[in-house]
C-alpha cells in the first residue's frame, strides 16, 4: 500500500550526525541489533572503506526499514560540498526529507547548500535539531536560524529539556508529555510523564504558538481557533501534515542521536508527517512522439498503470554482481526477468535481478511498483538519469543536472600493461558519478580526470587503488578552464574532396553568439528539413557538439556558447554526412575566430566558519589569493565569512588557514561561476 511508504532523504552539514542518527533509526526499529558509531568506522551506511576511514559518508547508501507498519526507504546523502552529485541525485527521487541541524553550528554553509536543493526539488522537510548534549547547544537559536535564512514558517513540536550537559530529554507539546530516556538501554526504553509545574508554563506558551502557527496556514483549523473551540490532537496532528506536504511550514524536533535521545518521536514524525508517494505532486514527464514532436505530461504514482516507468537515479559497481542501477518507480510495475525500454538510449535491456536494498546487503524481490525504490541488476547501457519505460509509450521523465567539474589531474597506469584496465576503471566510475570525467590531451597525451573538488578526486584515486586494483601514479591537482565567445560571428563553410574514388560535398552558414554566464551551451537549427535527408542535421549536430567539447584556441570545452546554422547547401548527389560534419567544424572554428574568443576559469564560493579573534587573519588569506569578501556574519562561537576567490589561487588554501587560525577555522568551496582569466 502506498499510503504505509515513505521515501525519505537525510541532509545536512558535514558532522551534524546524519548517519549517526540513521543507525539509532536502524537500531531502534530493529533492522540492525548493534549500534555501530562512525568514530569506530562502524556505521551500517558508511560501509565502504573510505567512509570508515576518514569518518565521512561519500555515497549516498539506501536501506529499507520498518516502522509501526510502516515501509520507510532511506537513503542517506553525503555532507561534503565535493560530493553534491550524490545529494542531487538523491532529492531528485525522494519524497520528503528530514533535515539534520547541529543544535551548536545551527545553518551552516552546506545545510544552506541542500536547503536549495530541497527546494528545487519541492521536497517536504522536518528538521531535528541535533546534539543537544554539546556545550552551547541552543534549540531557539536554531529555529530562529532556519527561519531568518530562509525564511521557513519554524514550528515546534517538541521543546528540549535542559541544554549542553543538562540535556534530559524533550516535552512533546502535541501530547504535553516529558520524554525522557534510559542509558541502560541504550535510549530503546523511554518513560513519559506529566510536564512537571517549573517547565509548564514555557510549555504552554510553545503549544500556543504552535496552534497559532498551524491554524494560520490551514483554514479549517483556522476557523475553529478563532471560534475559540477546542481543538484536538488529532486535528492537530491532520493540519501539520496537511501543510508540511504543502511545504507550508517545517516541523521541528530535537534530541541527541549520540546519546540515543530524541530518535523514536523523529520516526513517528516521519510516517506521520512526511508524505507518501502518492501524496507528492505528479512527476513531469516528456512524451516523445513521431516526427521528434515532444508533449509535456504528468506521471501519477499508479502501481496499477499499464505503463511502468521508472528513473535510474545511482549507479554503482559491484565486485560480484557488476553494474547496479538504483531506480525510483514513478508508474506501473516491473516485474523480475523482463525487458524494459531505456528511453534515452532507445535500446531494449533485460533485467535480470531486481534486489530490495539495505546498505551493502541485498534481499532478491519478484517485482517493484510504483512509489519503490529497487536496485536492478543486467542494465548494460543505463546511467544515472535514464528513464526506463515502454516503446509503446516512450516517456522520458526530466533527468538530473549535474555541475561541471572544475579541478583536474593527470593520471597514468605505472606500468602499460595497465593501461586498458585503468581505462575500463575510469569508465566504470564516470558512469557511477556524473561530476567525474576523463580524456586524453592532445597535447601532452597525457589521461586527465576531473572532479568537483581535491577531496573528491583524493577519494576516486584512493578506489582505483584499493577497489579495482590498479596501481597508479597522479600529476598535481590543475584547474579545469572553458573557453567561450564575447560577440556574434556568422562564418559560411564550403566543403569538396573526393574520397575512395566519390566527391564529397558540403555547404552551411554557421553562426556563433555568447549566451548568459551560467546557462551552459545551446545548439539551435534554423533550416527546414525540406528535402534534406535527417543524417545530414546528424552529422551536423554531431560535429557541433564536438566542437564545444574541444574548444576554440586552447582546447578547453566551450560554456556558453550559442551555435545557429542559418543556411545549408545541400546536393542530394554528392553531399554526405562526413562531408558536413567536416564543413560544420571548420565553420565553428572560423566564426569563432572572428567571435573574440577568451578563457575563462573556475571561480569558487567560499564559506570560512572562524573563532572572532582570527576572523581577521583568515579573511586576509583569502584577499591575498586574489578573492573578494562578500559577507559577514557573527554566530555563536565565531564568524562566518562568504567570500569568493578563483580556483587556481586556492590550492594549498586549507593548510595555510589552519596555520593562521592555530586549527580551529574551518571552510568549504563549491562552484560559483567562470569569468574571464587573468591568464
């Protein structure tokens, strides 16, 4: 049944306790029977080596749970800036998320950074303040935080009791009852009790503002509040999912997953709160039709449609089992042994397994349905943001966008025997990860991969060693530059040359123009097919496309480039593809000569959280780098510093900074933008 599941993400900040909270999640709803910690390298969903290793999670695992009846699949994201793919890719297919918020840091820059993403994605959140036990914790801090930056409608529905090292437990303002839990037990053993008389009235002020929050967002509420009737818990309970599924508001809890507190009343929040498949909006779908016509559709989650549609939103490589593709289900049914239709690739795949997930454990299924979340076994050509469907009734459902890669280095095998392995390795993880590519250089012929950050690319090298085996040795980290155009240039391409005894001919007016910072390259054709055959706009398309890959001067891929064929001559005797998509490439080239061509690089968004006394210190690291400071704020403990400074200037940047500010500043980097090099 739909209404019993829940897809669920859990986002936040790097060390806020995400996984720390799945495993008491896991413990307590008796999927797991020992806590493992992250500190030991012992956490169920940090199960590859690296996790354990640096203590970080890096892939987003999935795992399947039980709660009170209750089918909960959960899929644990990344907190690191580096790995936001995985973040991404996971918002894109669940249906509600909870978001982990440390109870000292409050919003920090990368809860910022999945707070976005969530609202991209319209996914409903609730949010659990966490380690309530840690000096400085404040609850109300992180609840104005929230709405202040987001301006989220914050409600409480429950308040902590005590803070730091007189944390004791939560008041549930629903029920108006003290939670608190037993140590022995490892938290699994709660008692509830009256509010005592000293925590009443500050418990009665909080239940007032949570009906006033909740009845001016829902108008049925609303109504008997202001008749000044009685309104009961139930009622209560209907509005707040009501308007957390319409992203009207966001609840809040809060607890200490370290120590095994506030976790049972975050599940019941879960399955009451956060929506069932069916309960979200329908998904967008592409319905492709005869002719390259395209209509706009929407997808219900009906495990009874005929049609199954489903969407790989993971990759990843097993030892054993081989290619493993992570597939939300939007529509219909897929049953174990069938062949699917990958839209995208218009290929037929056989599914071989299809397997229910728990982290790094398997449990084989029949079939999935609608609303689910499986991993399919035998796909061959499918990656992360294909749609699987019928060839009666292609759709394709809207796929994800990923950010370009911004730092690369050059790799080579230590010995040549490797070569073709490292080659199939490097293939295997650019279909897992869709912000890593590799290419060979022309000009040094040297292999170069490029990832989103040194971090991420450390963390690829680190698998091709240890996963696949391949002993390799890595350049310096180089940054990752584009090329683009400052003007428009039109350029028209004659082309003649016999070949293998046949005249090729080709002929076409090609015209280049810069497009908005950001909005990537686009390929438009302004010629009616007419009598020219479909291949010939092919090899066009094909050759246009390479161009933006090679660039203009440098080499370095184009971004945002505008490319318009405005005129073919086409002779239905001697015109070929080859001969087309020849001229095609000499036309790009030419028009984007006389287009001003510049490079440009990598700038990178910069958030330093640093002790006040060295605030100074670090923002004079970042000005010395060639950054500009764009913000200030004072939080609890220190300052905050949003800065941006390019990319090649920051190599080194973490080790001077923990230098300057004796290891206690600590910062993160994302992508912002490419602008003109100083080159």
């Amino acid at each position: 049944m739909l209404s019993k599941m829940r897809n669920i993400g859990i986002m936040a900040h790097i060390d806020a306790g995400k996984t720390t909270t799945t495993e008491r999640i896991l413990y307590y709803s008796g999927k797991i029977h020992k806590i493992g910690e992250i500190d030991d390298g012992a956490a169920t969903m940090d199960f590859m080596q690296q996790e354990q290793d640096r203590g970080i999670t890096i892939a987003s695992a999935a795992i399947t749970t039980q709660w009170k009846g209750h089918q909960i699949n959960i899929i644990d994201t990344p907190g690191h800036v580096d790995f936001t793919a995985e973040v991404e890719r996971s918002l894109r297919v669940l249906d509600g998320a909870i978001a982990v918020i440390c109870a000292v840091g409050h919003v920090q820059p990368q809860t910022e950074t999945v707070w976005k993403q969530a609202d991209r994605f319209n996914v409903p959140r609730i949010c659990f303040v966490n380690k309530m036990d840690r000096i400085g914790a404040d609850f109300y801090a992180a609840l104005e935080d929230v709405h202040t930056k987001f301006g989220a409608e914050c409600v409480a529905l429950e308040i902590p009791i005590g803070a730091g090292s007189d944390f004791d437990g939560v008041i549930d303002l629903l029920r108006m009852k003290e939670i608190h839990w037993d140590a022995e037990t490892e938290g699994e053993k709660f008692t509830e009790s009256e509010v005592s008389d000293s925590l009443k009235a500050q418990a009665e002020e909080w239940r007032e503002k949570l009906i006033d929050t909740v009845a001016s967002n829902d108008d049925a509420l609303g109504e008997k509040y202001l008749e000044g009737e009685e309104i009961t818990t139930e009622e209560l309970i209907t509005a707040i999912r009501k308007c957390t599924i319409e992203r009207k508001i966001v609840p809040f809890l809060c607890g200490s997953s370290r120590r095994n507190q506030g976790v049972q009343p975050l599940m019941d929040a879960i399955v009451a709160y956060l929506p069932a498949p069916d309960e979200v909006p329908p998904a967008e779908g592409i319905q492709l039709k005869k002719h390259g016509e395209e209509e706009k559709i929407d997808v219900k989650c009906d495990p009874e449609a005929k049609i199954p549609l489903g969407l790989v939103f993971k990759i990843q490589y097993d030892r054993e089992a081989g290619i493993l593709c992570y597939v939300r289900m939007y529509s219909g049914k897929i049953n174990t042994g069938t062949q699917v239709y990958n839209v995208a690739k218009k290929k037929r795949e056989r599914i071989n397994r299809i397997l229910r997930v728990n982290a790094n454990h398997m449990e084989p299924m029949d079939s999935v349905s609608a609303g689910d979340i499986a991993v399919f076994v035998g796909l061959k050509l499918s990656q992360t943001g294909d749609t699987l469907g019928s060839e009666g009734l292609p759709v394709l459902l809207e796929s994800v966008k990923f950010p370009e890669p911004v730092i690369s280095v050059a790799i080579e095998p230590e010995t040549l025997s490797d070569r073709d392995k490292l080659n199939e390795t490097l293939e295997i993880l650019s279909r897992e990860d869709p912000t890593f590519t590799h290419r060979d250089d022309e000009e040094t012929g040297q292999l170069v991969i490029s990832g989103m950050g040194e971090l991420h690319l450390d963390v690829l090298v680190t698998r091709i060693r240890d996963d696949f085996k391949v002993q390799c040795r890595v350049g310096a980290p180089q940054v990752t530059y584009r090329e683009a155009v400052t003007s428009e240039a039109e350029y028209t391409e004659s082309y003649s040359r016999v070949l293998a005894g046949k005249e090729n001919t080709a002929g076409l007016t090609l015209k280049v123009s810069p497009r908005e910072t950001g909005s990537g390259n686009l390929f438009t054709n302004n010629v009616k097919q007419g009598e020219i055959p479909e291949e010939i706009f092919a090899a066009i398309q094909t050759g246009v496309e390479n161009c933006f890959a090679s660039g203009i001067r440098m080499g370095y891929p184009c971004t945002d480039t505008a490319v318009t064929i405005t005129a073919i001559d086409y002779n239905e005797l001697t015109g070929t593809p080859v001969a087309f998509q020849a001229a095609t490439v000499e036309a790009f080239d030419k028009a984007c000569e006389k287009a001003g061509p510049e490079l440009l690089e990598p700038v990178m968004a910069v958030d330093i959280e640093s002790p006040s006394e060295f605030v100074g210190d670090a923002m004079s690291q970042i000005t010395q780098r060639g950054g500009m400071i764009s913000s200030m704020e004072e939080k609890s403990g220190g300052s905050l510093v949003h800065a941006q400074a390019p990319m090649a200037k920051m190599f080194g940047f973490s080790t001077t900074l923990r230098s300057v500010t004796q290891g206690r500043a600590s910062f993160s980097m994302t992508f912002s933008h490419f602008q003109k090099s100083s080159r």
